[in-house]
C-alpha cells in the first residue's frame, strides 16, 4: 500500500494513485518562531497588531482575522516614502524559541507526510496589509517603481525567514498563503501579475527549491485561472484553494503534468451554519467525478486543515475515503 507521500507523488506525476489525496493529509504543518511574530496572534473577537505593525481585527461574525487599513491606521502613509513606515519583523530569535517547532518537525514520519512550513500573508496580501487594498491597486498604475522596490524589500525578507527555517527543519514542501482573486477574476491582470509578483517569487520558491524543498504547495482560495501559467513559471506544483468556478477540469486537461489543483470543494457551498452530510457528499461526488484521479486533489479551499464551522471538514475526509473506495 502507497504511504500518503507517495500516493501524493502518484497523484501529480501522472502515475498510478491507488486512492485519492484526502485533502491536507499530504502535509505535516509545522510552524515557527518567524512565521508567527510576522503574523501575529488575533484570536477571535479581539484585536492586535502584527509583526509588520498592521491592525489585525477578528470580529466575533466573520470566519477568520483581517486587516484594519482605515487611513488613521494605515502602516503605508505616502508610497513613495515607505522606507519609511516599513520596518520588517525579526528573523533572530534564540534557539529555545525554535525548539519545540524544531522537534515537532523530527517528529514527522518523512514516509509518510511532507514537513511543511507556512508563510502566510504572501506578497501580495502583505503589501494591501500594509498600505490598504485601494490604495495598493491604484499604486500599481500611479508608482511603479515605489511597489517594484516595496515588493523586492517583502521578498528579500521572505528569503530571510527561509534560510533561518531550512538550517534548523530541513523542509522538503513549503505551504505559502497569497490569495490573488475574488471568486470570480483575480485581483491583477495576468500581465500586471506577472509584471510585479513573478519575478519575486521565482525567486522566493526558487530559494526553497535550491535547498531541499520538493513541493511547492501554494494557497488562494480563489479564481486563478488566468494566472496559472505564471503558476507554473515561479515553481508553484500544486495549486491548494482552486474555486470550482476556475473550470479545474478544463485546467487539468491543459495543465495537467505541470501543476496540480488541491481543491473543488468551495467552503461557500460546504462550510455552513446549515450544513449536512448530504449535502457535503453532493459537493464531493461532483468534484471528484468531474476532475478524476490525476492531477487532483479533493478537499475544501480552505487554507487549513479546519472548517468555520464544526464537522465540515471531517465530513469531508470521510466522504473522500467512501468516493476513494467507490471510484478505486
């Protein structure tokens, strides 16, 4: 029997799978010292402020912690000072602050699962964090030069988090967050994606690639179709959060090969108050029959093992397992 890694493995070389991927069961997540002073901690019906200096809020009625960018509260005053407002977060913490992420990440049975580190917010996501989603999209037209180097400073720092976390966990996959579209379009053209964020992450997940890194596995839950050639040419291997309303089928048949899709479940549809178990296997039958066995990963576009709300995503593992010994 294939262990999970290499049923994975099976999954997007084109190979022979003996069941389906099931959602994040690929991954051993592991977090650390950086990744979470960058971030910041927001729980639930509180607010704080990240690493980077942005107002995080977490309202009790919303599914999960945002930004605060009002003008008062903005990081990012004037764009073409940001040198300025823009102090990166610390990469030097004691190693007794990396012990326990460390041994978590020895602890993983490498046969079996990937030991992945988490980036999150991406690049683009950092730079509306900073300077607020208006004034980012408007700064794209009206400074380029100012957002080319603003870019190139949140790459350089990306860069700096890696090689902290390769010297001490020896990564083998990368789970990176950077949502790029609404359900519908993505947020840049293609052209003005590739203009500003190829580059930069050619060569962040380049740089993980060189050491050791096997899989890059990078989240947006949202419409990318557009963008999955530019996917492809900055390394990315699998796409997780892929919205049914990208047509994945269609992408695995022009895609497939070079990029695979984690996916087709859209937590709008599953992730509920009114959930039920009918409906969860209704939305799972219908990806997992429409996309097939190659290329493909069934899951929710959620950027985490979880659901907003309770049972949702093990309802879908457990639906997985049923179409897995079904379609097998």
């Amino acid at each position: 029997m294939l262990t999970k890694r290499e049923n994975l493995l099976e999954t997007i070389r084109g190979g022979t799978p003996e069941r389906f991927v099931n959602q994040y069961e690929y991954m051993a997540l592991v977090a650390d010292p950086v990744f979470l002073g960058a971030l910041g901690n927001c729980p639930k019906g509180q607010t704080s402020v990240n690493g980077w200096g942005v107002t995080i809020e977490f309202p009790d009625y919303v599914p999960g912690p945002f930004p605060n960018t009002s003008e008062e509260l903005r990081v990012i005053k004037d764009i073409t000072k940001w040198r300025d407002y823009v102090k990166a977060p610390s990469t030097d913490y004691p190693e007794e602050a990396w012990a326990p992420f460390v041994q978590a990440a020895e602890a993983v049975d490498r046969k079996e699962q990937f030991v992945a580190p988490m980036v999150a917010p991406g690049m683009f996501e950092k730079v509306h964090y900073l300077m607020g989603m208006e004034e980012a999209m408007m700064a794209f037209y009206e400074e380029p030069e100012a957002m080319h180097e603003l870019i190139d400073f949140l790459a350089d720092f990306e860069i700096a988090h890696a090689k902290e976390v390769i010297a001490r966990m020896h990564p083998d996959a990368l789970f990176h967050h950077d949502d790029w579209g609404s359900q519908k379009s993505s947020f840049l053209s293609p052209e003005m994606f590739r203009e500003f964020f190829v580059p930069a992450y050619k060569k962040i997940y380049g740089f993980w690639k060189e050491n050791g890194v096997e899989l890059i596995v990078h989240h947006s839950d949202s419409y990318g179709a557009n963008l999955v050639p530019a996917m492809i040419e900055c390394g990315i291997d699998i796409w997780q959060g892929a919205m049914s309303t990208n047509n994945i089928p269609e992408l695995i048949k022009q895609y497939g090969g070079k990029i695979s899709f984690h996916g087709g479940i859209d937590n709008g549809k599953v992730d509920r108050a009114d959930w039920t178990e009918e409906l969860v296997m209704e939305e799972t039958r219908k990806a997992c029959e429409a996309c097939g066995k190659l290329y493909f990963i069934p899951g929710t576009t959620m950027g985490g093992p979880e659901s907003v709300f309770p049972g949702v995503y093990d309802a879908v593992t457990a639906d997985i397992d049923k179409l897995s010994k079904e379609m097998f």
